[in-house]
C-alpha cells in the first residue's frame, strides 16, 4: 500500500526478552519518527531520522532502546531486556522533508501494539 | 518547557451539530505549528488542520476549522455539522523547533457523536 507499514501489529512477549518492531514509510519520505503511546495517553516522542541519520533520539527512556535505519528506508525499532513498562503502542510516522514551513504533515501509521508479560 | 493541554477527557455531541475541543499550548518559541490529529479505534493517527503561528487568519479544512487565539495561546478545533463517523479520539499537537517536523502531543480528547 502507499501508506506506512508497521510490523507486526501486535507483539506478546516476556519480560526480559528482546523485541523487533518494524517500519516502512511512504516511499520517498525521508524523515521517519517513532512514537510511543501509553494507554490513556497521547504519543510521545522517541526518535527522528533524517536519511539513514538519527538527527534526534533525545526521546528514547534509556540504552535498552534502540533505533536503526540503515537505507534511509525502513527503520527498526528495537528493545532489549524489555520490562513490563514497556508495553504501550509504538507508532511510525514519516514525512517528505523537515519542513519548518509549510504544514510538516507527519503521516502515521496503525502502531505496533506491544504488551510485556 | 513546550507543552499542549487538552482539558475535555471526554465530550459528546448529537449529529450534525457543532463541537469545539479545547487546546492550549505553551512555548517560548517565536515560530511553531499548531495541528489536530484524529485517532479511530483503528489506532492510525489521521492529520486534520494545521496553524502556523505568523498565520494571520484561522485555519480551516472542510468541517473542521481552528480557533487560534495567540494571546490566549489557545488552538481549539471546531468541527461543524458533526457526523458519527467523527467518533474518535482527538489529539492537538505543536511542533517544536524550526527545522524538524517533531511533534509534542496532548493527552486526547475523546469525541463521541450520537444520533
């Protein structure tokens, strides 16, 4: 499809396990972000890739977390030794630039619902 | 710091009439982005308006308009002539900084329109 994809769109894991979340945005877009939103909560920032580039990972919660974009493509988001606070819905945005001007529509996709037991 | 409040949790609204959902937003910034973003159970976050903040007039798109309030730092949504399938949650979010499409994002107000 043409919008952004995420896999996979649900996840079960263990606590302290290591998890693999999936992004591919609109091709051609080459700003991607990754988000995370808690139950009852909006999404909160985590990451921004310009190209294959992290300009920003001032939002990651600490070193378990890990983001990769090795094309300037799909992205990975990866977790290591996850903890039960770690459940939340982890969703992928991208844009055609870092606009500044114009509206900067992030496009989103559906989130990859994560849920640590 | 930047920040967005959404006060409403919840709000209600019989078809075909109007709503406002409330925003008010804080920031040092000089030039910054004010958008809605809808959220159907489906989960994907669906853009809806945007405001710049040397924009002079409000924004609209469609049913869905901005009441920007600068002084008040206020960006409520309108939306007219609401429809069941506006049902969903509803986030107000401003970008931050100049030279990135970063969003910081409220906490949702969740709108239910029923016949």
């Amino acid at each position: 499809g043409a919008g952004v994809s995420q896999t996979p769109s649900n996840k079960v894991t263990e606590k302290g396990k290591y998890v693999e979340l999936r992004c591919d945005p609109i091709s051609g877009h080459t700003a991607l972000y990754w988000y995370r939103q808690s139950l009852g909560q909006g999404p909160e920032f985590l990451i921004y890739f310009q190209g294959t580039g992290a300009a920003d990972d001032s939002g990651l919660p600490n070193d378990r977390f890990f983001a990769v974009r090795p094309e300037g493509s799909v992205s990975t988001l990866k977790i290591q030794r996850t903890e039960r606070g770690d459940s939340a819905v982890y969703l992928c945005a991208s844009s055609s630039n870092p606009s500044g001007s114009g509206t900067g529509e992030l496009f989103f996709g559906e989130g990859s619902r994560l849920t640590v037991l | 710091a930047q920040k967005i409040t959404q006060t409403q949790p919840g709000m209600f609204v019989q078809e075909k009439e109007a709503v406002t959902l409330d925003c008010t937003y804080d920031t040092s910034d000089q030039s910054y982005g004010l958008f809605w973003y809808k959220q159907p159970s489906s989960g994907e976050m669906i853009f809806l308006i945007y405001q710049g903040s040397y924009d002079e007039q409000n924004a609209t798109e469609g049913r869905y308009s901005l009441n920007f309030q600068k002084a008040r730092k206020s960006a409520n949504l309108v939306i007219s002539a609401s429809q069941l399938g506006d049902s969903a949650m509803y986030f107000c979010a401003m970008r931050e900084g100049y030279n990135t499409d970063k969003l910081i994002f409220g906490t949702g107000t969740r709108l239910q329109v029923f016949p």
